[in-house]
C-alpha cells in the first residue's frame, strides 16, 4: 500500500472531501493540521509550492489538491497510485 500524507485544517470542506475518497479506497493516510503548526504549514509550503489545503503526496509525489485527486480518481489512476508500495 502507498505511503499518502496529507496535509488538512479542520473545518476544510475540501479536505474532507478527499480524506472521504481516500477512505473509500481503503487507503491508509498521515494527516497533518497545519492550523496552529507554523512548522507543518512551512513544510507543506515548501514541499507543494502551494500554500492551500489539502496538499496530498503519494509515495512522496506530489498529486495536488481534492480537485486533482478526484481527478485523478475519474481518469483510472488513483487506484494504481494507492497500490504501489510506500
């Protein structure tokens, strides 16, 4: 199974949404609340060059947000992402 992180606020519309898809996949995921974690929020920064939640790695590849996780979920290729080892 893939190794997925994910990071995520409370009250985050869009990261429910893709924390409820990666759930019906069965996928095992690190979240991280980057709200009240400036560490974790730079981090995320830096990492996807974006500053919005979600931001969702893979295998330490960077997928996006909820839109082109679903995206990717609608084009038959999440399913092989989540598969390969992490």
């Amino acid at each position: 199974m893939a190794k997925v992180e994910i990071y995520t606020t409370p009250w985050c519309g869009y990261c429910a949404r893709a924390k409820a898809l990666l759930d019906s996949k069965g996928a095992a995921y690190d979240e991280m609340d980057v709200m009240e974690d400036a560490e974790k929020r730079n981090e995320m920064r830096t990492r996807s060059r974006r500053s919005t939640v979600p931001q969702i790695f893979i295998n330490g590849q960077h997928v996006g947000g909820s839109d082109e996780l679903h995206e990717l979920d609608r084009a038959g290729k999440l399913d092989p992402l989540l598969a390969e080892p992490g």
